[in-house]
C-alpha cells in the first residue's frame, strides 16, 4: 500500500443527522461538482432499498450495481454483512459498483460517501474500499445503536457518515469498479452511498457491457438429448439493451442465452466430466465477445436424497398442551388429504409424512370414529404416513430401565392390534441418548434410529456425527441398532419451494451437497429431515410439487419423500457390510435439567418404582384382576413427564407468566 497517491486518500467518520443531499461544491482547485451518482437517499430510512426494512433473513447474494441499469430497490440490499454475521456463513461480503465515466478529471479527487443508518454496536465492522482493484484503504466504522435497526426500525440506529477520498488518477474514462468490502466486525445498514467528482468529471454510458460477477458449477446433471450434462450457474450482470447472446464453452456452442438489462442467473449445461477440467465460458454477441470467465469442473455424484417430512413434537412449549394435541391431530386429517392429492403423482414426489412421535397418534385413534381409524391405518400400511416406535422425544438419560420399555410399549400395542410396520424411531431436538436405548430398541423390533439433534443449545459435542452413519452396539454386544444424525434439526424451515425452486444455487440442499463432497462423505444416498416449521408445525402442502418439478429439471441429484423405514433399509442394503460399529454411551447433555424440577422430578421417580412393585405384585397375587388400563396410564404418564418438553418458550425468561405456570401444572 506504499504507493503515491495513498498520500491523497483521507476518511472522515461522523456521526451526522439524516440530511438530504445536493451539489457538494466548493471554491478551491479541482473542486466538486454535483454527484456524479447516487444509491438510495440520505434520509435515515431504509426503505428504498433492497430487502427493507427488516428482511435480512432473506439476504441471498452480496449487491453488484450497475449505475444507469441497476434498481436500488432490487440491487443495493440495505443490509450488507460482515465476517461475524452467522446467518450469512461468517465471511467477508463485497458490494460492488460499476460506473462509465465520459470525462475523467486528471487532478483533484472523486469522493466516495456511505451514509449509514447502523452499524452492530457490539461488533461493527471495518470495511475496506478498493477502487478499480487497488486497495484505496481500511476504514473503521463508530459502534452503532440499536440491533432493532436490522430488525425494521432504522430510527433506532445511530447514524454515521464514511468520507472516502479517491485520487483521480485511480479512475479512468470508461468502465470503473468500486467495491465496499466488510472485512472484519458484523454488518451494516445503508442509507445512501454517493459519488463526487472533479467539476470537469462527467458520466459515461455502458451501452453494451456485461459483466460475469461469479461462476459456480453446480453438483446438478441434467439430461439432454440422452446425454447427463454439468449445471453451470453464472451470475451476469447487463448493461445496455436486451439481447440473444452467443454461448461458448472451451469454443463448443451451447444454447443461446437472453441478456437483459440489469443482473440475472444463467444456467449453462456442459458436458459431464470424469475428472476435473478446466473449462472457459464466453458471451458473444454479433461477432463481438461480451464476457469471458473461467473455472474448473469436476466428475459430479449421482446423489439420490431421501427427504424424511414430518412434524416435530412439542407438547407444549409453543401454545398450551391441550391446543398441541389438537393442532396435531387437525395436521393427521391435513396429511391424509394431502396424500389423497397426489396419488396421481410420480412416486418419489408422492405425499409421505412422520408425524415423528406416537403421543399424537394415540389422542387421534381414540377419538377417531371407525371410518377414520380404517383410512388413516391404511394410509401407514400403504408407506404414506410413517409411524416411528418412540411415544415421545425423550431426555433418555432420566428413564430407568423400565421406563425406556414403557417408551415404546404404544408402538408395540399399534403392531399387535393393527398389523403395521413400525421398524424405526426418531428422535429430534434432544442433543445426547443412553445406552440403554439401544436393546430397549432392539428387543422390540426397531433397527433403525434417526437422530435430529438441536443445532445450537447446549449440545456439546453431539454433533460431530452429523451425517456419519453407523451400527451402535448394545452394552452386551448381542444387539445393534443402525443410527444416522442428520445434519439439520430440520432442513427446509418454511417450505422447500422457495428456497429450492426459485433459486436452487442458494439452497440449502445444494449448499450441503458441497460441504459433504469436502467432507468426503461417502455414500451416494443422503437423509434431509423437513418440518415446515421448527416445533408442531403443518405437513407442508407444497412439497410433492416441489419435489415433482425438481425431478422434471434435474436428473441428479434425485429427490424422494421417504420415511425412515424406506430410507434406512436401502441405506443398509447398500452400505451395511461397511458401516462403522460404535460401544458406549451417546452423552446426553440436557438431562441437567431436572435440577430445575427436583421436586417433582423425584416424585416421578417414586412413581416409578410404586408402578414396577405394583406390577409385580398384580402378577404374583391376582393376575386375573391385572388393572391393564391403569398401569398403562401410569408408565404414560411417567413417559410423559421424562419427555424433552420441560415447559413454556418462556420458561426461563417469564417463569411466572400465565403461559409458563399453566404449562408447568399440566
């Protein structure tokens, strides 16, 4: 950065109030002339801008503009993110300008202006600022106000205003780069961003420019012709009128693409390599090359993923323990309308549904008139409604011995009464099991266990076995249950459409493709677990559509609603004789909880041991009189008690709210 007009780059950081800008002039040699361009406006709003005023959530590219083309309501986020922002992968985020200058000034010096609404006051960022691929300088930003800003009330900020000032001799007639670059710190919100230059500075036009932001090949074939072909996805961004370009890759003619004014997506397909390749992809248009990019492509997995969709049970937590067990039952009667829509489909795009845990399950049978009870066990022999062993998500490590075969013991009675298959069981939410549960699972028919553990809270390290299947071994070594932890609680948090079919480069389905092939996992068959929402939430009604049209586009990787049961036995078919086999303990890490509770916590616990005495001395003395239905009810409502549910959302924040008390004495 030793360089001579580093000598003319200064910054200026102030915390200004929100005032709406004009021509910045001034008397002196080389003075400023009115903005030469402008992004959005100086008022302390962020509402002209893309994504506001609170959708940072939906953040999915970082801005590239095109002045005299690009829309600041689709193209400049308000949002831009730093490396300690998690939400967006902890990276540095660059957002760039592009601009024609007619006229460029040899003297004085063009002056880039952010104004801010906020910055993360814990943790602002400092952003560097590079002009036509030099490094102009690293600038520190002032700690903001309030995280409610990014939220959607930009008044809650704390206004700041960066002055950057560039040497003219760093820009040039023609096409110029300036980028915003957020290299340490969280995020920042936009007000405006503005550039000034030299009164004889005069703007240019970009007439027919086009400009190749990234190139990505995705782990996608398509099939054409009868040929598997390479998904290649670049970002273009176009300046000057629409056209039908010319598209060549290593100089074989691809399909033409349309160019329109402004930044789109191009899918391009190549042809599918053995072995990584270098590949060149170039735009022309009448004769007249555009654009030219390179990459490298590689060999791409034939992946086939099983999409296990259900519905995550909380009785309680998020609405009152009589309103959950209604939603739940009201979301069996929405699965079986949903499976009845789309008999017709495909049969990987067909409705199928877990509704996790057989707590539910039970309430429904019991109230459901013969009629239903018909259709919906029906609907379980036939594969579309998958029912898992397990009553509820249990903290393992609470349950004696007795109470682990209590767990499963309605799973049994359904097989016995019913005839249905129930050969596997979920647990979600719960971070850590007992070895226990492995010849409980067993001894009782289940061989295949699917495991969603909470992502964040309090897990230690449970999720280091995130998509590392293996066979986990009873403490006696006679029995073994076949476990995978899917990498994510639930993957498609509020549908798969949107964020598959609109943009599937920014799913997170291709997004985990990637990092298992860094991984070097090694299996070509992949379980994603799907709830709608994270906790007793609906089946979503979308995704046998989804699913269906994915599989039209896409040849791999192969999409299937599936269940556990579907999944694991191929799985075991498949890669069985090579699965790793695990002894001990799987550390449970949320049973400390029962601290909490220790009074009623013990009284579970005497209950317990009253119910296996009294059982023993009902068999011994008066086996006819055995109250069956009464000690089913009593290990039920132990079982219950043990679940991972502990209470109200605000259990700990409110704990003598009407919310939490009422959950408490249910």
């Amino acid at each position: 950065m030793c360089t001579s007009w580093m000598s003319a780059v200064s910054l200026t950081v102030s915390l200004l109030a929100a005032v709406a800008p004009s021509a910045r002039a001034d008397s002196s040699p080389g003075a400023l002339r009115a903005t030469l361009w402008q992004i959005g406006d100086v008022d302390g709003d962020t509402s002209e801008l893309a994504l506001a005023p609170g959708g940072f959530r939906e953040f999915a590219r970082d801005a590239f503009y095109v002045v005299g083309t690009s829309n600041p309501a689709e193209d400049w986020p308000y949002v831009q993110p730093g490396p300690r922002d998690y939400w967006q992968g902890n990276c540095t985020h660059t957002f760039t300008v592009v601009f024609g200058l007619g006229h460029a000034a040899r003297a004085g010096n063009y002056r880039l202006v952010l104004d801010l609404v906020d910055t993360r006051a814990q943790d602002q960022p400092e952003l560097e600022i590079v002009c036509n691929e030099h490094v102009v300088g690293r600038y520190p930003t002032l700690p903001g106000g309030s995280d409610r800003s990014i939220e959607g009330e930009p008044h809650q900020g704390r206004p700041q205003q960066i002055v950057v000032e560039i040497a003219a001799e760093l820009l040039h007639e023609g096409l110029n780069q300036l980028d915003v670059r957020t290299v340490s710190g969280s995020w920042l919100l936009y007000d405006a961003v503005s550039f000034d230059g030299p009164g004889e500075a005069t703007m240019g036009d970009l007439d027919d420019a086009c400009f190749v932001r990234s190139v990505d090949p995705l782990p996608c074939l398509v099939e054409q012709d009868g040929e598997l072909r390479r998904v290649v996805l670049l970002d273009v961004a176009r300046a000057g009128e629409a056209i039908r370009a010319e598209c060549e890759a290593n100089g074989q003619r691809m399909a033409p693409v349309d160019l329109k004014p402004g930044r789109q997506d191009v899918e391009i397909y190549v042809p599918a390599v053995e072995k990584p390749t270098p590949l060149q992809i170039t735009f022309k248009h009448q004769g007249k090359a555009l654009a030219t990019t390179e990459t490298t492509v590689g060999p791409v997995r034939r992946w086939v993923v099983h999409l296990l969709h259900f519905t995550h049970v909380d009785i309680g937590y998020t609405n009152y323990q009589e309103e959950i067990e209604r939603l739940h039952m009201g979301f069996i009667d929405q699965a079986q309308e949903l499976i009845a829509k789309t008999d017709s489909y495909p049969p990987e795009a067909r409705f199928k549904w877990l509704p996790e845990q057989l707590w539910a399950v039970e309430s429904y049978l019991n109230q459901a008139d013969e009629q239903k009870r018909r259709a919906f066990i029906a609907q379980v022999k036939a594969g579309r409604i998958g029912l898992c062993a397990l009553y509820g998500n249990a903290l393992t490590g609470l349950y004696s011995e007795e109470e682990l075969f209590a767990l499963v013991d309605y799973g049994l009675r359904l097989r016995r009464e019913y005839g249905v298959k129930i050969d596997s069981a979920m647990i979600t939410d719960v971070p850590g099991y007992t070895w226990g549960l492995v010849p409980v699972l067993a001894q009782a028919g289940i061989r295949y266990l699917s495991l969603g553990p909470n992502p964040i809270h309090r897990i230690g390290w449970t999720r280091v076995w995130d998509d590392r299947p293996f066979y986990w071994v009873s403490p006696s070594g006679q029995h073994k249950v076949l476990c995978w932890m899917s990498g994510g609680y639930g993957w498609f948090r509020r549908g798969l459409g949107r964020d598959l079919l609109q943009r599937p480069w920014q799913s997170r389905l291709l997004a985990n493709l990637d990092e298992l092939e860094q991984q070097g996992y090694p299996y070509d068959l992949l379980q994603m677990r799907h709830d709608l929402y994270s906790d007793n939430g609906p089946p979503d009604a979308e995704l046998s559509d989804v699913v269906r049209q994915w599989n039209v586009k896409y040849a791999y990787p192969r999409l299937i609603i599936s269940t556990p049961s579907g999944l694991f036995a191929e799985f075991e078919r498949r890669y069985g004789a090579r699965l790793p086999v695990v002894r001990g303990d799987f550390t449970p890490y949320w049973e400390d909880g029962a601290a909490s509770t220790a009074g009623d916590t013990a009284l579970n616990r005497r209950a317990v041991e009253q119910l296996v005495q009294a059982q023993a001395l009902w068999a011994m003395l008066d086996p006819r009189a055995y109250p069956v239905e009464q000690v089913y009810a009593g290990w039920r409502n132990a079982v219950l008690y043990d679940e991972h549910t502990w209470g109200a959302s605000n259990s700990i924040s409110e704990p003598d709210s009407e919310f939490a008390v009422k959950q408490a004495a249910w």
